[in-house]
C-alpha cells in the first residue's frame, strides 16, 4: 500500500453487520457516484461492502486479492476511487495475517465509523442506467481495461440467466467456486443469486486442502444441489482419481456448471461420470467480463449436450461467425465468434474511454460486437469456443495479455526485449513461455530467471508468474520489425512444422530457439 500515490483511506472491515456497513462508508465521505475499490479474501464482509456501495449509489470496482500491490494502484488510479476497503489478513491456510502499517491521517478503523450510529440507511435512488460496478479486465495493449456494467439491464440479465441456466428452485443450494474479485464471482456469486434470492455457499479456501475431497465434502455437508466451477479445477481434481469423490455421496446434485476457458472433452466427461454419476446435465457457460452473464449455454436437461461445446445462444443473443473480411459464414464454419445485436447485460462502456470501447469490441467488424474468440460451428448447429485469436492468454481461466507480461519482463534492467507465448498445460490450460533478450554482456543464469519470475509475481500478480522463461539472444521478426509469434508458439510447443517462415528477416534464429528451449518448468 506504500505505492498508492494518492490520498486514499483505509478501512478495515473486520466484523460487520450490512446496515452498518452503509453508515461506515457515509461516515467515510461517500456518495452517490463515487468510485469504491474493494481488495478482499473471499469473506461475507466482502459481499456486504459491494451491496453496501449499491446501496448508496457508489460505484464498485473490486480487484482480485491475488493481484499485486502495484496492480491494485494502477487500478485505483485509473478508476479514481475516493476509497479502498481492504481487510488485515485472510485465514486461508496458507496465507498468514500480513501487517498493515497503520497512517491516521487517511486509515480508517471499522469499529470507530460506525460506533455509535443508526443500523437503518435509506436507500439511494438511481437510473436503471446508472453505473453498478467497474471491473477490469486484460487489454491486449498491455493496460487493464476497467469494463463498466449498469443496475438494471445487468441485474434483469443475471438475474434471468441464473434462473434458467441452472434451473433455480427455491429449494436449491447453489455453489458457485469462483473468486467474487472476477466476473463470474460478481455475476454468480452475488448478483444473479441475490436477485432470485438463492441459497449459496460461500467458500473461502482451496480445493485441495486439507485434501483432494474438500470439494464434495463440502456439497454434502451443505446438501448443495446446483455446482459452478471451472476446467482448471476440474482437471486439478480428475489427476487424484475417482476415489477422492466417490467418499461422499454427492446425491443431493441436479446440474453442474462450467466456465472460463473450453473444457477439453477428457475432463468433460469425467466431471459428468464421475462427479455427477451422469444423472447431472453439464452447463458449459460461454462468457465474459463484458458480456456481463451467459451468452452461449445449453439450457439443463433442454439442450442435447455435446463434451467440450458450449452449445446455442441465450435468449437475445445473436451470435454470427465472420471471415477475415467480415463477411458472415453460414452452416458448418470456423472464424470470429461476433454478436449481431446487444443485451440487457453487455458492457456499456469502458472507464474513462468511451473511445478504446469503440476501438476493441466494433472497429474491426463495424455493426458487431467482437468477442476475441474463435469458434467453429459443426453441421448442427452447435458452437465450440476455438480459443483466444488476440495476443490474451488464458492460463487457469484468467485472462492475460502477453503485452501485460513482456513490459513488466522488459522493466527489469537487464532485459532488452521481451515476446511471451502461451503454451498448453495440462492443469492450467496454458501456461506462459518467456522470451528473454538480454542487454550486451549478461548472462543469462538461474538466478536471473528466479529475479525475472520474481519481478512479473510482483508486477501483476502471482497468477502471472512465468513457467518458462527461455534466453533469445535475437528475436524471430519480420523485416518491417514485427516478432512472429506464431514462430514462437511453435518453439514453446516444439512443434517442428513452421509453415511459412519467409518473411522472416534472418531464418537462422529459429533453429537456435529450438536448440535451446525449455522442456520442462523449473
Ligand atoms: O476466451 C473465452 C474464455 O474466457 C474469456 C473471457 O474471460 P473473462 O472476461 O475473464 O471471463 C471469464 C468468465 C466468464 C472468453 O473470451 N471462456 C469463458 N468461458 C468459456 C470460455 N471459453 C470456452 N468455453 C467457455 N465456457
């Protein structure tokens, strides 16, 4: 927190009640309007302070508590927040109360706002187009875009999208996995389910500890009956075997969700065989930050499910796939995954540009709205999700650019240059291979790549640490100067086949990269 420039108070929210939680954020000067960063372990105070933000007309912006101090300062920055709710430490197991250096001349104590007040706020009224919350997400230019979502088409869209997608009763417990300091934690963990007043789990802590059946111990200790999580964890969970799920009964399951990334169809199957004993559908949730909730996803026990695809559109949603050239492809095809017209729930803008909004998701293909992934659609109709087509990585379903990576990689002054790739993982997804070039006489050394791994940890966040990083004395580029990624992609997968390497300005880089590059992490 030394590195937030600016006047920023701090609240420790230690215990709290919601009503209370109202009068400690007017105590603290906030008003309809402003903008509340939020940066905490997934505790219930941390529902409560995003409720409370709402219920006074201010904007949250939650960043992910596993982001680094100076991305928390880039985000506050950007979204101008008056304030920063944060909490003293997490009792996750393997994390330990950290000290927070205590300055009275903008920190503020919990207990000392609200002693003494009223637990009753009035609400504050606000246009059903007023701003909800800002939530950033990986921009491929390298700076995190803050996506701006509003109250009412983004609560009728989750709300709706949660009902029918998981097909929710009154009599469900619903647990959703995700941290709420991404989308699918503001989406599926607080609104959607609020809204239809659902039951849900909250859970704080890691799917592998104390051990590898703390998952389904927990759906039968709380009877939970509808269950969201994401491929990575699955396929984390399926390299322990059937034997850990099978402890617990699991009976009390209906429908099981996925989202963040394709789920290969291996790890399909074993979430429906082994998890849900194949009574439960399987919802692939196709989505983004920006869409705000689900856009392609079967309906449970309605849509006829096929491993790995996320199926049809949402009611309202308009999907088409382009060519290069925009023309729009019919039947059985592969291109740009674009939507034809909006929903209640899609992004309205981006904080503070109005114009990169315009630039990322409409310039490219004017009168669509461009997704960044590719998809194929097969002779029924169905959609599969291909993957990212920009420069993003997704690695563990958190979305990364590679350009995000190298300038936290090229800050560090012995690299000159630096290109990142993604290379598959079998847990993750993919995983991040490194490029180095280094400046005129150093060496490149394992101390180095622990001090450059280091220096990405504390950049962005752990969740960006490089698995592989390779020395290049020269890049691949092209003669106009452009690295090809694609040549690289190629070497982190040693993948021989190059296809056409002729515009590369000196072809012998490529056997050199090969000869030298990384088989397995350290
Ligand atoms: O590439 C797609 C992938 O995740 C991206 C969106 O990431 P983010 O904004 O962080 O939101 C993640 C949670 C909604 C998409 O552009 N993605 C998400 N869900 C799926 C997916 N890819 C394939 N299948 C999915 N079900």
């Amino acid at each position: 927190f030394n590195l937030l420039a600016v006047k920023i108070h701090l609240v420790l929210l230690l215990y709290c009640s919601l009503d209370y939680t109202f009068f400690a954020l007017l105590c603290a000067g906030v008003k309809k309007g402003d903008r509340v960063s939020i940066y905490m372990p997934m505790v219930v105070e941390l529902v409560v302070a995003m409720l409370a933000c709402v219920r006074i007309g201010a904007v949250h912006s939650i960043v992910f508590a596993g982001f680094s101090a100076e991305s928390l300062c880039e985000r506050i920055m950007d979204s101008q927040c008056s304030l920063l709710i944060t909490a003293g430490g997490l009792s996750n197991p393997h994390r330990r109360l950290t000290h927070v250096p205590w300055n009275p001349d903008v920190d503020l104590c919990w207990h000392t706002l609200v002693c003494g007040e009223s637990d009753e706020c009035e609400p504050e009224w606000c246009e059903s187009e007023d701003p909800l919350f800002v939530l950033y997400t990986s921009g491929s230019t390298g700076k995190p875009k803050g996506v701006l979502h509003t109250i009412s088409g983004y609560m009728l869209y989750t709300a709706t999208t949660f009902k029918l997608v998981f097909d929710y009763q009154p009599d469900d417990v619903y647990w959703c996995t995700a941290d709420i300091g991404w989308i699918t934690g503001h989406s599926y963990i607080t609104y959607g389910p609020l809204a239809n007043g659902a039951t849900s789990v909250l859970f704080e802590g890691l799917p592998t500890y104390p051990d590898v059946s703390r998952m389904w111990e927990i759906v039968d200790k709380y009877h939970v009956t509808k269950f969201y999580t994401a491929p990575t964890a699955i396929r984390l969970l399926m390299k322990y075997g059937s034997e850990p799920v099978q402890k617990y009964k699991r009976e009390s399951l209906k429908v099981l969700g996925t989202v963040g990334e394709p789920i290969n169809p291996e790890a399909w199957q074993w979430y429906y065989t082994v998890v849900g004993e194949k009574r439960c559908p399987i919802v692939d949730t196709f989505w983004q930050t920006e869409t705000g909730g689900h856009v392609l996803t079967p309906l449970p026990a309605a849509t006829p499910m096929k491993p790995g695809s996320a199926t049809f559109p949402f009611f309202g949603v308009v999907p088409a796939i382009l060519n290069e050239s925009g023309e729009e492809l019919e039947g059985p095809n592969e291109g740009y995954l674009v939507f034809k017209q909006p929903w209640p729930g899609v992004m309205r803008t981006v904080q503070g540009n109005h114009q990169r909004f315009e630039t990322t998701y409409f310039k490219k293909f004017p009168g669509y709205y461009v997704t960044g992934d590719g998809c194929r659609r097969d002779k029924d109709g169905y959609f599969w999700i291909t993957g990212r087509i920009d420069d993003m990585l997704n690695v563990s379903g958190h979305l990364l650019s590679t350009a995000e990576v190298e300038s936290a990689l090229v800050e560090h002054e012995v690299v000159a240059e630096a290109a990142v790739v993604g290379r598959p993982h079998p847990v993750k997804g993919e995983s991040l291979y490194c490029f180095v070039t280094l400046t005129d006489g150093v060496t490149f050394s394992r101390a180095l790549e622990t001090d450059l791994k280091k220096q990405v940890r504390e950049k962005i966040g752990a969740i960006a640490t490089p698995d592989f990083i390779q020395e290049a004395p020269t890049l691949p580029k092209t003669r106009s100067g452009k690295i090809m990624r694609r040549v690289l992609r190629k070497i982190a997968c040693d993948e021989r086949d190059m296809g056409d390497i002729s515009t590369l300005a000196d072809s012998s880089v490529v056997e050199e990269l090969f000869q030298n590059r990384c088989s397995t992490a350290v």
